[in-house]
C-alpha cells in the first residue's frame, strides 16, 4: 500500500480537528457552540452577518401612474418578504437543498464532516452546505466582495478554513435570525441564469409574475438552477433543466409537500419560460421604455444632485415616482418621429413639455427622435440632446422674448410702443466694427409695434432694442427667465475650461455674450427643457422654478426620502409676464406660426415665438397654453451629426442645400401643436392676460 503524502495527513489533520469543533458547536448550547468554533478562525475572518437590508437591489422609476419606466442596478434584483414568496417556492428550495432546514442549527454537522474530510484527502469536492451556509456564501461571493475579485476567489476556495469560517456565520445567523427570514434572504441572494438574482426577479423576468405566485413547476425549475445556473439554464439547456425539475419535483413528492398526482401533473408542465429568453430590464436608462430615456437621466441627474450617490441608486433599491405623463410622452414622441425619423441623417428633433406652477415646474415629457442609447445606426445617442445645451447653434428669434422682458422692465419700452424697423442697420459690435444686421425680407413696417415685431420677428427691431436696454441686462433675464444651466455652460455647450485661451471655451456664456449684440438672435448654444420652462415662467406669473422630473422618493421599505429641491423666484414682475405673454399671444394667429397653426386646426389661445437661424441649422419654437394650470414647452430641430447643413423641409425634414431652408414655423412648431393638441381635448380655453397698464408706455429713454 502506498504511504500517504504527510501534507495529506496534516490537511486530514485540520479538518478533524475544525469538523470536530463545528460537531462540539452543534451539540453545545447555542452561544457556546459559536465561541469554540470561533476561536479556530482567525480575528476578523468571519465578517459581518449577511442581511437583506445590504443586499444591492434595483431601483425602479415610474410614470407619475406608478408604471415602472426604468431600473438601475448593479445586480437585478428585487428582495421580498418570506410572506411574499409562494408556498410552493419555499418546498421546492427546501426539499431539494436541506430538508432538514427548519429543524437544524444552521449547520449540518454530519454533512460538514463528511465534505472536510474529504475535501482535506483530495477526494471529490463535496457539499454538505445547508441553505443557511449557502446563503453565507452567495453573499460573500455576490454581495460582500463582489468589488474584490481576490476576496472572492477566497471565498469559493474548497479549504478546511473556508468552510469552517462559513459554518461559523451560518450558526450565528441561525441563531440570530428566524427561519423564515434566512429562507427569504438565501431567496434574495441567490443567483439565477440571466443575470438575475432573488426569486423575485427570477419570477418576473423568466415567468413574467412574482414570487407570491410561482407554481410547483415554476418554483421546481427554479430551485433546481441553484444548483449550477450555468448548466440548468432553460433558455440554453431546456432538456438540462427539465431534468433537473424533475428530480426537484420528485423530492418534493417524496417529502410530503405535494402528492403523487400533483408531482404528475408539475412534471407533464411545459417550462413555461419566456420563448426571447429572460425579459432583464436594462441596468440605466438606456433600458428605459420608449419615451423615457431622457426624462429618467434629468431625474438620475437631480438626484445626484440633492446627495446621492451613483452608488447608492444602482443598489438601494428605491422607487422613484417621476413627473413624466405617459400621454404626453407618447403624444410627443409619436409627434416627432412622424415629423424627424429615428434614423434620419444628421437631423435631431427635440421637445419638452413642463407644468407650470407657482410651487412646482413638473416635467411632462421630454423626447427626441433619438434615443439614449449607444447603437448609432438605430438612432441612438449618448448625449443628453434635451436637457443640456445640446443646440449648439441656438434657438434663433425665440431670444428677442429675453430683449423684450428686459426691456419692459427697464423701460425702454411699452406694449403700446413702435420700434424703428430698417431694413438693415450696423449695430455697435466688439471693438471699433460695427455688427451688421438685416432683415429677412422688405415687407417688414418701420417703425414696427412691438406686439407685430414679436409675431414677426424682425431682427434690426430687436437688436437695436437691446442695444438701448443693455446686452448685459438681456443676458441676465435670459438667465432668470430660464437658462440657467445653459448660460453656465460655455459658448460650444460645454463645460468651461478657465485655462483655454479662446473665451469661447474659457468663458460662461453670461459672460461671453454679455457685450455681443448677436445674443438677441439666439446664435448661442441652448437647452431646449430650458427654452421650454421660460415659457412656463411667462404663463406662472413671472415665477421661475427649476424643471423637476421627481415627484417623490421612497426606500426599499416603503419610507418617504426627503428630497431637497431649489426655491421658486419670482424671475420678473407678475405685470412683465402677463404684457409679454400678450405680446406672444399673436405669433399663432398672424405671425410667424400661423400657417402651421392653421395646418393643424389650432384655434387655441396661446403664447408663442417661432426662431431660426442664420443658415438654418436649427429651428425652434416656444409656446404655451392654458395658464398656469396649462401646458408649455419648446421644440427644436436642429444639425446634429459630424458634417451639418441646412435644414431642410419635407417628409421626411433633412439636411440638404434647399436654398430656402427651413423656419421654426414650418418645422418647429408642427411638432408641439400636434403633441399638445390632444393633451387639452375636452378643455375649455383659457385666455392670455392682457398688458398690464404699467407697462403700456415706455417709461425711460
């Protein structure tokens, strides 16, 4: 006979030694059995016991209704109660790992024996775990150390010390813990095939239900994976895992838990799985359902911004009731996929539909024709084209709103007023240039009253206004009637750089286009969510409030998170707002919209101000109707690929050289005519206010 290694020996050596020490724990009472197993372990080696409440779980965002839109996790999963996991879940697991679960001491000392002696003489690697070890397990490999790959490689080692470390936590949290909530937590811990992990997540993405529901098949199929994910998989291996329901079927019949005719008939069952394989929603917001992408980032985006972490999102497991409308987002995306297709070349059509409000401004929908997403050819996008100030080339004529509220307030001018309207001029510009500037035809009356030059739209009318109120003072009403993060952002839309030598980059655009009188013109990268809030600030009575997409917090226990939000303003006068709002209230009926209103049937009243730029890069437009209890917002269609061009109209809009390229008229305001007409069906029309008599007359100048 061959004499044995005398490493063998002194490995059989410590695992007599430490199962011993685990028998001596199981048989003592509870406390002492825990300090003589313990006192093997090194100090520190143990860790902290598992507990649902650190278990990463994902956080789903709703519609305003409570209908999930988004996830973000690390790990898919959902944790539940052992009161909502179904009966015949908690047989299949328990039947088929550790019938003797409910009556052990978290230990199965015989078993652990068995499988350290062995394991310690290089035998075949055995098991022994009960559930409640195995639960210990997963959560060192899964949620413990999932971020430390060598601590990980650790805890799947088959050495004495491993298993001996994890009977140690299993007696103390055996004896910790009740049964049924160690049940629950191995069920909420444990992985499945697909990237799923806990029974709940198993229940809704292979079977489309929950755990409270799950069938004797079901729950058979599922704690037959358990045993090895890879190879039971029934999406990859049905006739695999078919087996392996079975053999979990037949011990549940063998324990007692159903009868024989229940067995036959849960082993007749079809798998029942989804045929496209499990339904994993995505781990961001490019998993969002259609419409919602861009609504979930601003809502991912605000939070982070009131304290939380990245970190604390993907694994806290809240739920996040956001503002969006499901009809208003459907109503605005169908609006600008029928006006911009996905995948058209070079052309983003972008809307943004708020809430206005005294207290709040809730976000309704914000959509493009892209998507959130990194498949380019599909239409996809990784910028954030409707919060940021993605416009990189402006919003054109809708700026003279922020000349003409700036002017108001200066006085410099009233709603009764003219302005000089020349054809062309030369403007004081930089330096000792003058900044030419024309009109876009000869039709135009000089002088011009300011109600017809808002619905027109003449540009040497509103820079020469601006030039007498004061660039300066225009930027900062831009800035507090709504471009808030847009006039922090730099003159390409990006973040400034101090150390770039081009103030282009360097510079804020409150501080770069504070002296340019080209600012009137819209030439400056814009956000069209914040376009649209400077309208919902005209019909809230010159309160400003900063675009929220959360209506509320809760955690995974269903407790309220308080949420700190910015304070409303009161951005201008009340009267500022209501004689600019009538001022606006022309553009749909005899200016520069007006075709497209009647195009679309629209007979509403309603603020709005149409924008174009120089060689129709981009087009816009800004409206609103219904008051403070209305709709407002701000659609833009503008160049967004490598090499852009005019745009062009047509079905479907597109870049070209069509000499006459498009208007925020004919492209612009179709698409938030068409997404808001059917939002307002059924309710009454709610007039604009008229001039406030305050501002009737110039008042300076």
């Amino acid at each position: 006979m061959a004499r044995a290694d005398p490493r063998t020996w002194r490995r059989l050596g410590v695992a007599v030694l430490a199962g011993g020490l685990v028998l001596a724990g199981c048989a003592a009472p509870a406390a002492a059995g825990v300090a003589a197993v313990a006192s093997t372990v090194p100090d520190g080696a143990t860790g902290e016991l598992p507990s649902t409440a650190a278990l990463p779980a994902a956080t789903v965002l709703t519609d305003r209704d409570g209908t999930p839109v988004a996830y973000l996790d690390e790990q898919y999963r959902i944790p539940v109660p052992y009161s909502r996991i179904s009966s015949a879940m908690v047989a299949a697991i328990v039947d088929v790992e550790d019938r003797r679960f409910f009556d052990e001491s978290g230990v199965d000392p015989v078993g652990t024996l068995r499988a350290l002696v062995t394991d310690a003489a290089g035998g075949a690697v055995q098991g022994g775990s009960t559930i409640t070890q195995q639960y210990v397990k997963n959560w060192l490999v899964d949620v413990a150390d999932r971020d430390d790959p060598a601590a990980q490689q650790d805890d799947r080692a088959d050495t004495p010390a491993r298993k001996v470390r994890e009977a140690v936590l299993a007696q103390r949290l055996a004896h910790s813990q009740s049964k049924q909530d160690v049940l629950a937590g191995y069920l909420d811990t444990v992985a499945f095939s697909g990237s799923v992990y806990g029974v709940e997540a198993a229940a809704r993405s292979w079977f489309g239900t929950d755990a409270a529901h799950l069938t004797v098949p079901q729950a058979a199929l599922l704690a037959g994976t358990v045993n090895n994910p890879t190879l039971f998989d029934p999406f990859r291996h049905p006739q695999a895992a078919t087996d392996r329901r079975n053999t979990v079927i037949a011990a549940m019949r063998d324990a007692g838990s159903i009868t024989p005719a229940q067995a036959a008939d849960a082993t007749a069952a079809p798998l029942g799985v989804r045929a496209a394989g499990p339904l994993v929603p995505g781990h961001n917001c490019y998993g969002a359902t259609d419409g919602a992408g861009f609504l979930c980032e601003y809502a991912v985006a605000q939070l982070e911004r009131a304290g939380f972490t990245e970190q604390q999102l993907d694994t806290g497991g809240y739920t996040i009731r956001t503002t969006l409308d499901p009809a208003a987002t459907a109503s605005a995306q169908q609006a600008v996929d029928a006006n911009v297709p996905r995948t058209q070349d070079g052309v983003a059509n972008t809307l943004a539909l708020l809430r206005p409000g005294h207290d709040d401004r809730q976000i309704l929908a914000m959509v493009a024709n892209r998507r959130p997403g990194t498949d380019a050819a599909a239409g996809d996008t990784t910028r954030d084209l409707v919060a940021a100030p993605s416009n990189v080339f402006g919003a054109g004529s809708t700026f003279k709103i922020f000349t003409t509220a700036a002017a108001l307030e200066a006085g410099t001018v009233g709603y009764d007023s003219t302005l000089p309207d020349p054809p062309s001029a030369c403007f004081p510009g930089v330096g000792s240039a003058c900044y030419p500037v024309g009109n876009d035809g000869t039709s135009y009356p000089d002088p011009i009253s300011l109600p017809d030059a808002l619905a027109t739209s003449p540009n040497t009318a509103f820079v020469g206004l601006e030039e007498w109120t004061g660039t300066d003072k225009v930027v900062d009403m831009a800035r507090r009637l709504g471009l808030r993060d847009t006039l922090a952002s730099n003159a390409a839309g990006g973040t400034p750089d101090p150390s770039s030598p081009d103030p282009r980059i360097a510079e804020p655009q409150s501080q770069f286009y504070a002296g340019l009188p080209s600012f009137t013109l819209g030439v400056s990268p814009v956000s069209t969510l914040e376009m649209g809030n400077v309208a919902a600030t005209l019909q809230s009575d010159g309160v400003w409030c900063a675009p929220d997409a959360v209506l509320s917090v809760t955690d995974r226990d269903g407790a309220a998170v308080p949420l700190a939000r910015p304070a409303c303003e009161q951005a201008v006068a009340p009267g500022i707002a209501h004689t600019l709002s009538a001022g606006l209230g022309g553009d749909t009926v005899t200016g520069t919209s007006a075709a497209a209103a009647r195009a679309a049937g629209w007979t509403r009243p309603m603020i709005g101000k149409t924008g174009t730029t120089n060689t129709s890069e981009s087009v816009a437009f800004v409206g609103g109707t219904g008051g403070a209890d209305g709709v407002a917002g701000s659609s833009m269609v503008f160049a967004d690929g490598p090499d852009p061009a005019e745009i062009c109209p047509g079905t479907p809009v597109h870049l070209g050289n069509c000499g006459h390229g498009a208007f925020g008229g004919t492209v612009a305001a179709p698409p938030f005519l068409a997404a808001v007409a059917p939002l307002l069906d059924g309710r009454p029309d709610v007039p604009l206010p008229g001039p406030d008599p305050a501002y009737l007359q110039a008042r300076s100048g």
